[in-house]
C-alpha cells in the first residue's frame, strides 16, 4: 500500500496484490453529502467545506471530533433550514398479519440513531451499515409514519421516512367488531347488577 500526493486534489491510494494494483481517489468527497455537517462528521483528512460543498481540502476538517460547530454562522442558520429537508417519504402497502422490515442507512459510526412512530422511540437492531425496523405482523395498529434520525454533536437529520398502509383488510370491520364487543359486555353487566 503507498499513498501518492503531489497535490490535495490528485491524492490517490494505490493497493497491491500479486496479481493487480489498484488506485483509489482520496478527494471523492461528493460521496459525504450537500450539507456542511455531512462533510465535517464524515471526518475524511481529505475533504473539507469550502462554504458551498464538500472538496478535495487538508486542514478544513476536525477529523478527530468531527466537530460540525464550524459549520453554524448566521448566515449559514437561515440558508441551512432552507436546504434541510426530510428525505422523500417511501409509501407501502404492507399485507394485513405479515412481518415487514424497514431499513435505514447508517452514514456515521460516531451517531446515534433512532426510530420513531408518532414521536415516540421504537427498538431496532443495528447492523454494521443500517437500522432495521421490524414490525411482527402488520395490523391497522401499525399504520401511519415512521422515521429514522441520526444524531451527532448537535446535528440531528432524519435519513429515512416511510408511510405504512395496511393492505388487504377493512379498518371499519375491526372497530364494528370492537363495538359489538362493547355492546355485549354493557348488555350482561346491565342484566347482572
């Protein structure tokens, strides 16, 4: 392995084998992300933030404490909620009683992630690149929204949105069911006392 640099932009890793030699760009710093955070949490020696993207730079990038404090000026503060937007919300129809995943992406090993249904934490397990969301078996009780964020050093985003429907199943059959339920009971307790 032998890092070449003769200029910041043009970094390159070469690796070898018995049997190739591979180079690899150390400036593809696009890959971090459109927002000051993602490049200064990506904590890559080879990026920093130029005022409008994420570029080929030393010496811009905190990488040991990745701290994204660098990024908040005033004027950043107005122009930040503007640009930070929830990604797209994935909408599925899930079938009634079946399991179903949702997955979200990890992009720091540093964040801490979470999922939520109405603001309230869910339990998820963690893999090495992504948060999986399992919901046992789909009901009328499971619809609705679901997000996960990450957050780190005060940056929280959410990475991934999804909007569940319940497919194959009528919501009104349910609560008619529930209401005979309660009808019942009120008919008995009123014939015993």
């Amino acid at each position: 392995m032998m890092i070449h640099s003769s200029a910041v932009s043009e970094s390159k890793l070469y690796v070898s084998s018995s049997s190739e030699l591979v180079q690899v760009d150390l400036g593809s710093c696009g890959q971090y992300g459109p927002q000051c955070e993602d490049c200064v949490l990506a904590r890559d020696p080879y990026c920093g933030w130029n005022g409008t993207h994420c570029t080929p730079a030393t010496g811009m990038t905190d990488v040991t404490h990745g701290d994204a404090t660098i990024c908040k000026t005033p004027q950043k503060e107005l122009l930040y909620k503007v640009q930070t937007s929830s990604p797209a919300t994935d909408v599925r129809p899930v079938k009634m009683d079946s399991k179903h995943f949702l997955i979200c992406p990890m992009s720091s090993n540093h964040a801490q992630y979470r999922w939520y249904r109405n603001d309230e934490s869910l339990p998820f397990l963690a893999t090495e690149h992504e948060c999986l969301l399992l919901i046992e078996s789909m009901s009328f009780g499971n619809a609705g929204t679901y997000r996960c964020e990450s957050e780190e050093g005060g940056y929280r985003r959410t990475l991934a949105q999804y909007t569940l429907q319940v497919e194959g199943g009528t919501p009104g059959l349910a609560s008619c069911h529930l209401g005979w339920v309660i009808f019942i009971v009120t008919v008995v307790q009123m014939l015993m006392g």
